[in-house]
C-alpha cells in the first residue's frame, strides 16, 4: 500500500525553531536571533487564541449530555481541531474496508456500525511495517506481513438512545454500550486492519479455525464418553422411557446396581458438558485479555485529556506553518511565488526530518497574511516578507493591545483611551477576542470581594 505524503510537521515548534535559525541564510540582514524573537512572539499570540478555543470545547464536552444542540456544536468544534492539528478523517467507507480486512491480532471481532448516532474516526501519520507470523504453532515457515501503521488516531462515539435497542430487542449491555453516552479516545501506532477494536461495541468471536480446534476434540471426546460411559445408562434410560410409554408391557428392575449406574452415567455426563464449556469459556476469556493487552498499550488518552493534547498539537501545528513559511520568506532576495515557496519548504523539510511531508502552503500564507508578514504591494501572485524589524514591531504592537481595557487606562484625556492605530504593515484584526476574557476575571475578582466584605464581621 502506497503511504501518502503527511500533512503535519513531525516536529516541535522549539526545535524547529533552532533548525530554522541555524540554517544558512542568504539575506544579511535577518540575524539568527531577529528569527527566534518573532518565532517566540508568534506562538505567544496563537497561545492566547487556543486558550480562548479550550474554555469553548472544555464547557460544550462538560454539557455533552444537555441536549438540544450541544452536540452538534461539539463535533464541529471537534473537527476543526482535528483538522488544525492535521488529522485526516477516516471515511465510512474506509472503515468498513478496515473491518473487512484479516485482523494481525489472533482474534475475530465483530462491530455493528448501526449502534452510533455519530462516529468519527481521524487518523494522523501512516507508515508501513513488516510482522513475522507464526503458523501452526511454529510447525511451518513464518509469514511475513506487511501492514499499515497509523500513528494516531482519535475517536468520538456517540450511541443511540434506549428507544432504539428496544425496537430492536438489543440488548446494549451485552455489547458493552450505555445508551447515549459519548466517548472520546486517542491511540497510538494502530495498524490500519485492526481499527475495529478501538470501538466501544467491538465483541470477540471464533474464527473457523477455533470452531475446529473446540469442536472437533470436543466431537471425538463425546464419542468416547458415549461408547465407555454412557451407553450403559443410557440404555436403563430408554427401557425406563419405553415402560413408561407403554412399549413394553415389563418393567425393568431399578435395584441398587441399576441406581449407581444411572447416577455414575449422569455425572460423567455433566462432567463432560462442563468441561467443554470450560474450555469455550476460557478460549474466549484469553481473546478479550489480548484484545484488553492491545487496547491498554496502545491508549494515549480518554475523554477531557484527549481536548487537551488536541489543543496543544493543533497550536504546534499551526505555530510550525507560519514559522517554516516565515523563515523561506525573509530569506528571499527576491519575489516568489507560493509554488516556489512550497517547494522550498518541503525540500528542507525532507532533508531535515527525513520523510516526505506535504506542506499547506497556502494555509501558511493565509495565517501571515493576517499577522501582516506580506508586503501587500506585492506583485500579483508573487510573495515578498515585510521587513524582519517591521514584523517584529507589527508583533509587538499586536501583543500589546491584546491586554488593553480602558479601565486600566483611566484618563481625564478622552484621546488618551483612545486605542492607537497599527501600522498600515500590521492590519489590526485581533488573532483572539480577550476583552471578554479580561471583563469576566475582573468582574468575578469583584465579586469575591464583595462576598468577603459580607461575611466578616465589621469591626468594632
């Protein structure tokens, strides 16, 4: 199978950072230094915005089961992070193709879709690996498999209500469900084949092969039990029957002889019965234990937590984008275009982190774009970075109105509350909206203080 080029930069913002700085750089007058200061200011600034995303996503998971549509603006929420931290969406139709594929795990698992009001699954990062398998216990050669691997993969569950497992005669306990309960989960190193079993409703099933391996000892030990065991007592039981029946007009002698043999027949028989459940039993006990093992080692997170390193990838993410085009920009002595741009971009990224990675240049240009990091008397179609001294100021100006409030300000001046203008370079368009961040803080210190000043006593 043919792993296509990532999305995201396999990197953390302050080691690529470093890479960046160090590399060589063909204009003079960006300095190493001048590239850190505006990479540091950069993702203070989408610091502050993802903060303000999380208090939004946190409350609408907290109210997940309020109704109306808290839901819907969760999933949408939902998916807009996945897609800033570069997750690609697992369609229905690539799902089902996974459950239809040999599982690598020695166990069958069966899953009904049908159980899920809503299922998203997102994967990030594939590569391919090669297993050895076993067959027949070691007996035959191995075979080596080749398998996709994906690297993470978030998945968000949503089950149907009561009413409909009841229209169905379902029972959802069976299937490990709770009727309309959500669900959020992260995994690590998923291969592609065995997908199925990060969902809540996933069961264990026998394969052909264990039906033979139960049934036919089970088949042979019956026989046997049947031919040393049971038949005689298994004839006293069908002379019983047929005298009590009326085909046979003498009735057999159930004396002492005959009793100990009924009952040593029934026991062997219930001995044998529950042997063989026993074995059933435990067979599925050892599927479920390493269906549990595989789950257990493979979990990054559930629920909340999975919010959080979602935000703090995405932030990564979208910090890494506007660096990387950045530092390819400032060091062009003349215009480029944003294929030109890509193609640098990516051919360091190859060089640096040895893997193919396809860079969203024009998503990048977007972000700086709105930091105001393109001249905007660029030709058509062609890229030119302000300079690096008015980027770093245009920053500076704009992390310095993200705390402004007017009454931290107070004046008899109107013109000093007055907010001053950004430069024509720096279009003020506020990356986040902190004013109401700011007015609820203050207003809850406030508040606080009140209740205090209620509560003791006044002095005498």
């Amino acid at each position: 199978m043919v792993i296509e080029a990532a999305r995201y930069v396999p990197q953390r913002v302050r080691s690529l950072t470093g890479a960046l700085a160090d590399h060589p750089w063909n204009d003079d007058s960006v300095s190493p230094e001048q590239f850190r200061e505006f990479a540091r200011i950069v993702a203070a600034l989408y610091h502050f915005e993802f903060h303000d995303r999380e208090q939004t996503i946190v409350d609408l998971w907290e109210h997940l089961a309020d109704g109306g549509d808290v839901a819907d603006r969760f999933s949408a929420e939902l998916s807009g992070l996945l897609d800033g931290a570069n997750y690609e969406a697992l369609s229905m139709a690539e799902l089902e193709d996974a459950l239809e594929r040999e599982s690598l795990l020695k166990v069958s698992l069966d899953v009904d879709l049908d159980d899920y009001d809503e299922l998203m699954v997102y994967h990030r990062g594939a590569h391919t690996d090669t297993v050895e398998l076993r067959r027949w216990k070691g007996l035959r050669s191995p075979e080596h498999k080749t398998m996709t691997v994906d690297e993470r993969v978030v998945v968000h569950t949503r089950v149907k209500d009561a009413t409909w497992f009841a229209e169905r005669g379902i029972d959802p306990v069976e299937r490990n469900l709770v009727p309309g309960h959500a669900s959020l989960q992260q995994f690590v190193d998923v291969p592609r084949a065995d997908i199925e079993m990060l969902l809540p409703s996933v069961q264990v099933k026998f394969r052909f092969v264990d039906r033979l391996v139960l049934g036919v000892p089970a088949v042979a030990s019956g026989v046997l039990v049947l031919a040393t065991k049971l038949l005689p007592t298994l004839g006293l039981i069908f002379l019983l029957f047929a005298a009590w029946l009326g085909f046979r007009d003498d009735e057999p002698e159930l004396d002492q002889a005959a009793l100990v043999l009924l009952a040593t027949g029934l026991f062997t028989l219930g001995v044998f019965v529950v042997r063989q459940w026993t074995k059933l039993k435990n067979r599925r006990i050892e599927y479920w234990k390493t269906l549990t093992e595989n789950l257990y080692f493979r979990t990054l997170g559930t629920g909340g937590g999975v919010l959080h390193e979602l935000l703090a990838s995405a932030e990564e993410q979208e910090v890494a984008e506007v660096v990387l085009a950045a530092r390819f920009l400032f060091d062009a002595t003349e215009p480029v275009s944003a294929e030109e741009l890509d193609r640098r971009v990516e051919r360091w990224l190859l060089a640096h982190c040895e893997r193919e990675i396809d860079f969203e240049v024009d998503d990048a240009i977007g972000k700086l774009e709105r930091l105001g990091m393109i001249e905007p008397t660029s030709p058509d179609g062609m890229l030119v970075a302000v300079p690096i001294d008015d980027a770093l100021a245009a920053l500076d100006d704009r992390w310095d109105h993200l705390f402004e409030h007017g009454s931290a300000h107070r004046s008899d001046d109107p013109a000093a509350l007055e907010t001053p203008e950004a430069p024509e370079s720096a279009p003020r368009e506020p990356l986040i909206r902190l004013r109401r961040v700011m007015d609820r803080f203050r207003s809850r210190l406030g508040e606080r203080k009140i209740e205090r000043e209620a509560d003791d006593p006044a002095p005498p």
